[in-house]
C-alpha cells in the first residue's frame, strides 16, 4: 500500500470531526448500564477522552457528536469545550430502532465543510489519524482471521473499488478490513448526503452507512483513498473480550513523577 504522506498540503488539512455516539452498546452490558459505551473505560482513560485527546493532537477544532443512549452523560463528561475542542451535539432520538446510517443522516445539516467521520468505539495510536486528516479517505486493515465485518478490495492505484459485506466465505483476492475511519471532501458528503436522503426515505433506517458508500464506489461517484492503519495499535471494542484485547494494546502509561514518587 503506497504512502499517502507525499500528496498532503496544509491548505486541505480538515479540522472538523463527526463521532458516532448513539447506540446502546448492549454487548457491554452490564459496564453500559449507566452510561453509554464511548464512556468506556481502557485502562483507567474512556474509550471517548483518547478519542478527544487524538482529535486535539492532530489539529482538529470542532467536533460533531451524534448522541442517543445516555446522551447526558456525554454532555456532562465533554461540555461545550474540552482540550481546545469546540464541541456541538446531535441528538438522535430514535437510537433505539435505527442504525448507524440513520446517525450519519442525522448530522446532514450540521456538516458543510469536510470532515472525518470516527465511530466511537475505536481505541487508537494517535499517529494513525495523520494521513486520515486530509479528504477522501478510508482507514483499512489487512483482513485477518480473527476480524469480521465489511471489507474492501483496492486497486494498484490504491483506490477502494469494491466494498463486500460480512461473510465467511473464502475470496482470493487480497481484502482489507474497515477500521470506521473515513474523511470526506465537501463534493463527496454532498454526494453521501443525497444517498442517505434517499435511504432514510425509503425507511431504511437499519442499513449501516457502508451501504452507501458501497453505492457510491459502485457508481463512481465517490472515490475513497486507503490509509493503511496495520502498523499501529488500533482496536475496536464491541464487548467484553473487546476490551480485554484492547487493555492489552493500550497500557497504563506510568507517569515519571509517579515512578519517582514510589521510589521513596
């Protein structure tokens, strides 16, 4: 996979992210009980403050959340402002009977500008989102046994040119998992935009917003460039061995001072 690092300017460098926060996070349970999964805790810092903590150390200003389950507890942890952060809320009523791209759709007015979308159940290495800070891209992972979900094939131009959905049967071609990191240029959410419209129309308001974007590659009018995030840690935690796998990739980082002070 090329590295994309060459190609970046500073005249297009986003500073605007959209998180996705609705959902129950029911496979936690019981640890979302009383709060919503982003609220998580991997090893002592929530899946939700390394996420800010990324956002801010890569440049980003504002910040757009789409809330639903617990939605308090988000605004009372965050505010309006935290680490230099301008931060908006999006509150998506039916979270309960509807999927992520009803979330997306939600945030159609609240976004003209481009942006990276971020799911926010993703724990990561901060590094990882610097080539995901310019449009029109797509964070991949090489797919391995233990991952499931969508994945997308992608050319010699390192362009994404097919999305598949989950499935356990064997391929040859060489697949990439989707890590739910994507940016967008403001032609390209114009045109997911117009799609969301016409999904949430027809009440397709359970589809995941891959069906779109699937659409859009098929019909070339989006093209989405793959940023390869194998390198790093990432980890996505949908339950409880989640988690556990993600606690591994990302210690408690012992602080000098700490250190010092349990020397004495």
């Amino acid at each position: 996979m090329t590295n994309t690092s060459e190609k970046n300017t500073n005249n297009n460098r986003i500073t605007t992210a959209l998180l996705l926060a609705a959902g129950t996070g029911s496979r936690l349970f019981p640890i979302t009980k009383d709060a919503p999964k982003c609220l998580t805790l991997v090893n002592e810092k929530s899946m939700l403050a390394r996420l800010v903590t990324n956002l801010t150390a890569q440049g980003f200003t504002r910040l757009i959340i789409v809330t639903g389950y617990k939605q308090e507890c988000i605004v009372d942890f965050l505010g309006n402002q935290k680490e230099g952060l301008n931060i908006e809320y999006v509150h998506s009523p039916l979270y309960k009977t509807t999927n992520n791209i009803y979330s997306l759709w939600m945030a159609r007015n609240s976004i003209k500008e481009s942006f990276v979308l971020i799911e926010s159940d993703l724990v990561l290495e901060t590094s990882l989102l610097t080539n995901m800070v310019y449009p029109d891209r797509m964070a991949v992972a090489k797919m391995q046994p233990w991952l499931n979900g969508t994945t997308v094939t992608i050319n010699n131009q390192n362009k994404v040119i097919q999305f598949q959905a989950g499935t356990t049967e064997a391929y040859s071609e060489t697949r990439y998992k989707t890590v739910n990191i994507y940016s967008f240029s403001l032609d390209s959410w114009q045109e997911v935009s117009k799609k969301l419209n016409q999904y949430i129309e027809e009440g397709s308001v359970n589809s995941y917003y891959e069906t779109v974007f699937s659409d859009l590659v098929d019909e070339q009018k989006l093209q989405l460039e793959a940023v390869s995030f194998d390198k790093k840690p990432w980890y996505e935690v949908d339950n409880i061995e989640d988690l556990a796998e993600a606690e591994k990739l990302f210690p408690v980082i012992v602080e000098e001072e700490e250190i010092e002070y349990a020397l004495y």
